[in-house]
C-alpha cells in the first residue's frame, strides 16, 4: 500500500516553476534598469570633461597673448608707459579688423574680449573640430585689479564659457599686466 507519507516528490512542482521564474524574471528587470540608467547618464562625464577640456584651452590661448598698453601693431608699443601713449590703444574688445581666424589675427588678451563660438568648436584656422559640432563657447573679461590692490586696469579677469545641451561650465583666469611693452 502506497500512502501518502512514503511518496517521495521527485522533480518540482509547476507552481514552483512558475514561481521561480517570476523571481528571475524580476530580478533580471531590476538589473537591466539600473544599468540603463547608468548606460544614459554614462554620456554626461564624458561631455563635461569635453567642455573642461575646450575652456581650458581657450583660456591658455588667451592667457599667452601679449597684455600691453598698445595693439601690439601700434609703432609705440615697444615703448609706451601707458595707454595715453598709443595711437592704437588696446582696450577690451578686438582692435580693428583683427580676428582670431585670419590675419590680422588677435595678438592681446583683450582682442578676445566678446569672442563667441556657435555652431561647434573650431580651432585658429577655422576648422571645426569633430565631435565637438553640438559646442559653442564665449569669452568675457573685465577689469579686476582692485581684487589684487592693484589699479584695475592691471588684472583682468577672463571667464570662458562652453556649453552643449545640458552641459555648462565655465573656467576663468587671471592675466597680469607684468610686461606692457613686451610685443610679440
């Protein structure tokens, strides 16, 4: 006599089955949205590190320009003592005709006061850069010598900005008038 206390199960049962696959089935779901999630933010270091890497460069483009009282062109930039001695004085903002792209090309940090990148990135021949077509970036400047106990036209202050979609940074430097008749 088979009673039910001797049957021994052999095998699962399907509602054990199907439990089981429930289980798995939620826990695959799981692992999968984290990783989508962490697939789509994966985009964004990557595209600040870009944006970090392009205003750092501008910047020290801009920060090896000459800083003197004179457009560098000017005949009394070798020799002025200020900008009251120049027939081209260099302000903020670019000097006549001059443009980071074609001769004359910008030859003093405040040339690039106001200079903006639209449309993707480019480099001093006016190429655009690949992968960098969705960047545009701005500089400003102001005088900020006061911060240092220096007259304010000594110092100036520059902010670069690039931006792509969401991202958005912005670096800034300090250039020193330590040579104003040294031209390049």
């Amino acid at each position: 006599m088979c009673t039910k206390l001797n049957r021994k199960q052999k095998g699962i049962s399907f509602v054990e089955l199907v439990m089981f696959i429930v289980i798995v089935s939620l826990g695959i779901v799981g692992i999968l949205s984290v990783m989508n999630v962490t697939s789509k933010s994966s985009a964004d270091p990557l595209q600040r590190k870009q944006a970090i890497a392009v205003a750092e460069s501008l910047l020290e483009e801009i920060e090896l320009q000459a800083f003197t009282f004179c457009d560098p062109d000017d005949p009394n930039a070798s020799v002025a003592t200020s900008t009251a001695t120049c027939t081209t004085p260099q302000g903020l903002g670019p000097t006549a005709g001059e443009t980071r792209y074609t001769n004359p090309r910008f030859d003093n940090v405040g040339d690039y006061h106001g200079f903006a990148m639209t449309g993707g990135i480019r480099d001093i021949f006016n190429a655009s850069i690949g992968g960098l077509e969705n960047f545009s970036a701005t500089v400003t400047m102001a005088q900020d010598g006061a911060i240092f106990s220096l007259p304010a036209g000594e110092v100036l202050r520059i902010d670069v900005r690039v931006t792509s979609g969401p991202t958005d940074v912005t670096i800034s430097g300090y250039r020193f008038r330590y040579a104003p008749r040294a031209v390049p």
